[in-house]
C-alpha cells in the first residue's frame, strides 16, 4: 500500500507539474481511525498528501459530478464503474477526467473492528499487510483484514478500474471470494410477511440525514424528491410511512445503476444495513435484464428505457 | 452539598425508586453491540464502561418528530381548522447515566429555547422540567472530545440534577439541584475517600483529553471578518452537505413545522431540520440566502463558535467529538474551528 501511495503522489505531481489537470482528486488520511478522506489537490506540494490505504471508503466519483475543471481521480473498480455510469448519464464527459485506475484491495469495515473490542475506545489503526494493528489508550491487538472487509468488498466483482487513463501497480484478482448468490437478496428466502418484518427492522434506527443519499455518486438530482415541497411527495418525519417511502424510493432510483461501492452503508451514522436493499437490485438488474452497471459507456442502463419485450415478472406475479 | 455513596448492588434499589416516579431511561448495549439509549429496569443491563452513545440524548426533550397540535381538517366544521394543543410529557423521565456534555448541551439550549419571555418553547420547557438529569462522569474520554476547549469537562455539573462518578464497586453520588437532594437524601454521606478519589478521577479524565482548540482570536475577531475569511473556499471541499453532523448533535437544534392532513384529521408536527440542506433557507421567492454549499457549510461552525457565544455569552458546542466521529468525509470540527482561530485564518 505504501508503494501505492508512493505512485498515486508522484504521478499526481506529474500531471499537476504537466498541466494535464487542474486537480488531483484522491484521498488524505483522516483524523479518526480507519477514515481517510476525499482530498482534491491543486499543487504538487498538495499531492504529497495524497494516501492509498484499506480505509479509503468514500466513492469518489461522487465528488466529481458538477465540476467544470479536468480532474485526475483516484479509482477502483467501483469507483471507475460510477464514473461509467456519470459518463452514460451525460454528468461527465470522458475528456474531462483522467482516471487513474488502481486494483482495490478491499477496503475495511470501521463497524467490524469495532465489533471486536465493544468496550474499548480505539485510538489508531495501522495497516501491516494482511492484518490490522489496532491501537488504544492501553491495548494494542492485531486483526486479520479478511476478517473486517466491507460486506460488499467480499461480493465485489470487477476490483481493478474498469477504464483508467494509467493504471498504477498491478492489476490483481477480480473478484471478492464471497459468493454475491449467497448473501444478496436475504429477504428472497422469507414470506411476505417475513420481508416486511425484516425491512422495518432494517430502517427503523434511520435518522434522515440522507448521508446513504449525498454520500451516493447515483444521487445527482437537483431535487431529490423528498426534497420537493410542491407538492410534497414524502412527509418530513421519522415515522415508518416516511422513512419507508424514502428508502423504497431511493432504491428504485438506484436501481440498475448501483456498483455496489458499499459508500451509503460505509457512510450511515447508525450502521442501517443499505445492501439489504441494493444487493436485490443487483440480483433483479443482472438476472431480468443481463445488465451489470458501469461495465460499458456505450450502453444504455435498462430502466432508462423501454423495450417491448422487457420482462415484466411482476405483471404475472 | 454533601456527597453520597452507593455501592452498585444497591442500584436496583435506586432504580425502582426512580421508576415509581419516573420513566427512567440510560445508555445499553444492544444486540449488535453499539451503546444506544433505552428504556432501563434493571441494574444488570446498565453499562458502566461505554464512551457514549453514537446519537445524544437530546430527543428526549427535543424529539425528531414532535406533533404540536392537532385540528379537525374541514372548514365546514365548527370545530374545524381550529389547532389543539397536544398534551406535554405524560410521566416524568429521568436520564440516567447521561454524560456530562450532553446534559451541558440542554442548558446550552435553554438559551435559545426558553431564555426569557419571548422565546419560551411550551414543548422544550415541557420537557425541561419533567425530566430528571443524572450524569456519570466520564472515565476514558474519546480522542475526539475537546470538552475542555469549549467551557464543559468530563465530570462537569451545570445540567444535572446528580453526578455519579465510577469507583468500580461503588458510585460516588453527588446532588447538584434540590431535586437531585431528594432523591440522594436516604443515602449514606461518602467517606473523604470517596471524595478524594473522584477528585483524582476528575484530574486524570481531563488530562485524557487530547484535543484541545483555542476560541480566544475568534472571540476577538468581527463577524464579517471571520465569515469572509478566504479558509471557508477549501474547507467545505468534501462536504457532502448531509445531515450527519447536525443530526448526532447535542447541540443543533434547528426545525421544520409542517401542518399534515389526512382525511378528517389534521396536525402541525416539527421535526428537525438541518442548516446543511439547501432547502432549509430557501425562501418561497426562489431566492436562497444560503445558495452554496459553502455557505451552508460556514453557518454551522459561525452559528456554534461565533453568533451564539456573541448573542448568548454561550458556546454552541459541547466538544462531544460526535460530529468528527460520524462524518462520512472526517470533517473534523477542531481543525475548523483551529483554522477559525489562526491569527490570519486563510
């Protein structure tokens, strides 16, 4: 990882020194553990704080919709499959970044390390190749990444940057080692009733602070429509009729063009499992329409469009 | 007042007292691990070991989605469109185990919420006064808490009704209003020890605090000075412009009224709102005072540690440290307000 950030800085420097860019986008370390944050640098001399680490959660494609500057982006698989799909919904031209594709090497969940010291306040966490060395006021403890990565990092299928303009290190294993089939859609195996038991379970600690929506490179709209007031789609409270509506809504809008980055769940403040919800698109997308987001910017997202002979499960229960 | 002791087998007995007075809440462990408040009858499930909850306690006087009151929505109706006011708080609560920096917030609010005659929240002060506040002093601070830079600390008292203070097998009980008094009053005086040690307590919590900023040049620096400052163009680079920080809060407090009608029923109901979303200034005009996300981003940091300390003479922050921990994008609230309070803040 170290050499990998070694190479982010000193190609950033290059296109900065070269003028091929007027910024680099990437990450910086946090001032909390296992949070690196989105970093833009201008100058050279800002580029050497640029990191590549197994805490580089937020999906920075995110960050590049609205810009009118050219800007090199640090990117992994999913990152660069969110890029696609802004370049296919015409949010971004592909002139206007430079993507410097990496290989993930599957980015950790802060929850989990969590998980394994309930009672103890974590100071530091430093990586040491295929472990965590966790650090707090007094204890000091190793922990196996394997045993930590994101649920969507075991999942993941396309780890190296689907397109980049230089890729930095080595391409490496594509996918994830968790089977997607197992652990997606957990609500198929439940009756009716089951599901909608499990899906008020899910959301029912969800303070709309709508950080799943602004964290989310899909969620670009102007005016989101729980935030329309003439009229008024969704009511502003936290009772169940609301928070469903906006997260039903909110997935349907995703639908077809969620990677899977896995930057909501990464983002929630109250640790809501979002890909209880998106693993189902992902399952419904890929099996009714043979359609994998982000793979092709010459294609169209299925529900973009209408075609006569879409399968309409549903219509036939 | 004089301190007490309770030996921690003897909390049952504190709880039922309470719980014939009050509904008695306090942070738990829930099934996932993570410390969030609850509804508590036992002393088996209090937890004496947490940091502090990830969301404050502040909904308990300030709930997320709070109705005013209610009207019959038909305007052929004589007793139509006319609001009632809902019912306060039914039964007295009591928060137990609340850090002192959350219980400092809601007298940090009582400024904004019930400061005098014309600014009296019926539903805050409803709840102000129904509810009984014992704090448990903080043992490990978080390395995100700054208590100490923002006029609060790990065992401060402004807010509380008693203080406990951990000594493993037993707890220091100190009663810090009449109300806490009473409920103390059948407890044995702690010994000098006791005392002591909760001092030592005291010392070594504060000196665990590793954040620390300073406010004094943003004191002394003009509000136009501070909100022009050229810092603000990159500082609010990776704001997402979600409602996190403002959300676990202690201290934001901001809301939006809504009247709902459905059918024959209708109710004005509040809920909280956040300066972070456009929305929330935006004027039916079409004009918004705070168009950017920049500008949006300032406001909370000017509104905590510059228009509140200059209208109030108080600090809008308690240094929870919430706000850095949960931030999608690590905005961290002590290098801002670090930034704010360089001689030249650029």
């Amino acid at each position: 990882m170290q050499e990998l950030t070694q190479q982010i800085r000193s190609v950033a420097k290059r296109l900065l020194q070269e003028e091929r860019v007027d910024c680099v986008l990437g990450y910086r370390e946090g001032t909390v553990p296992m949070r690196e944050r989105p970093f833009f640098a201008y100058t050279p001399e800002e580029a050497d704080q640029l990191v590549w680490t197994r805490f580089c959660v937020n999906n920075l494609a995110n960050f590049l919709i609205g810009r009118q500057d050219r800007v090199a982006v640090v990117a992994q698989g999913c990152v660069s499959r969110n890029i696609v799909g802004l370049i296919q919904e015409k949010q971004l031209s592909r002139e206007q970044v430079y993507v410097l594709g990496l290989h993930s090497p599957g980015m950790v969940d802060s929850a989990k390390v969590q998980a394994q010291f309930p009672n103890r306040v974590i100071h530091s966490v430093e990586e040491d190749g295929e472990e965590l060395l966790v650090n707090g006021a007094d204890f000091q403890e190793r922990v196996k990444v394997r045993d930590v990565k994101r649920d969507n990092c075991y999942t993941c299928t396309h780890r190296n940057a689907v397109i980049y303009d230089e890729f930095l290190g080595e391409q490496g294993e594509e996918t994830g080692g968790g089977n997607i089939e197992k652990v997606a859609a957990p609500w198929e195996s439940l009756s009716l009733e089951e599901r909608w038991q499990r899906f008020e379970e899910t959301f029912q600690d969800c303070i709309r602070c709508y950080a799943c929506r602004d964290v989310c490179p899909l969620c670009y709209c102007n005016q989101c429509f729980v935030d329309e007031n003439q009229p008024q789609w969704c009511g502003k409270t936290v009772e169940e009729t609301d928070l469903h509506t906006f997260h039903i809504l909110r997935a349907f809008h995703c639908a077809g063009r969620c990677t899977d980055c896995g930057a909501c769940e990464s983002a929630c403040p109250v640790g809501i499992k979002m890909r209880r919800l998106t693993s189902k698109l992902e399952k419904d997308i890929r099996e009714l329409y043979n359609y994998s987001p982000g793979l092709d910017m010459e294609s169209t997202p299925p529900l973009s469009v209408y075609r006569p002979d879409d399968p309409e499960p549903f219509s036939t229960g | 007042m004089q301190d007490k002791i309770l030996d921690k087998s003897e909390v049952d007995a504190l709880l039922e007292r309470l719980g014939s007075e009050y509904d008695v809440y306090a942070p738990l462990r829930d099934e996932e691990g993570s410390v969030q408040w609850a509804a508590v009858d036992r002393s088996s499930d209090l937890v004496w070991d947490f940091s502090n909850t990830g969301v404050s306690p502040k909904r308990f006087v300030f709930p997320q989605t709070e109705c005013m009151m209610r009207f019959k929505n038909r305007s052929d109706d004589a007793e139509g469109m006319i609001m009632k006011q809902e019912q306060g708080l039914q039964r007295h609560q009591a928060l137990l185990n609340i850090r002192p920096c959350d219980a400092k917030a809601l007298k940090v609010l009582d400024s904004v919420y019930c400061r005098d005659e014309t600014s009296n929240d019926v539903y805050w002060r409803d709840k102000r006064e129904k509810t009984l506040y014992v704090g448990l002093a903080c043992k490990s601070p978080c390395p995100t808490c700054f208590c100490t830079s923002v006029r609060c600390g790990p065992h401060y008292e402004e807010g509380l009704d008693i203080l406990l203070v951990d000594l493993g097998e037993r707890l220091l009980v100190r009663p810090l209003t009449e109300k806490g008094a009473d409920l103390a009053s059948n407890l044995s005086d702690a010994p000098d020890e006791a005392t002591q040690q909760a001092a030592q307590q005291k010392k070594e919590a504060e000196a665990a605090i590793r954040s620390q900023v300073g406010l004094e040049n943003i004191d002394a620096r003009g509000i136009m000075e501070l909100y022009e400052a050229p810092m603000w163009d990159l500082e609010h680079e990776s704001c997402l412009n979600c409602g996190v920080c403002t959300y676990v809060c202690p201290t934001c407090h901001c809301f939006d009224i809504q009247d709902e009608t459905q059918g024959e029923h209708g109710r004005r109901v509040r809920n909280w709102d956040t300066c972070m979303s456009w929305l929330f200034t935006y004027h039916t005009s079409g004009h918004n005072p705070r168009g950017t996300k920049k500008d949006r981003f300032r406001q909370r940091f000017m509104h905590k540690f510059k228009y509140m300390p200059y209208k109030f003479d108080v600090i809008g922050c308690v240094g929870c440290g919430r706000c850095t921990q949960r931030c999608p994008v690590n905005i961290d609230v002590t290098e801002v307000v670090g930034k704010m309070n360089q001689q030249d803040p650029n």
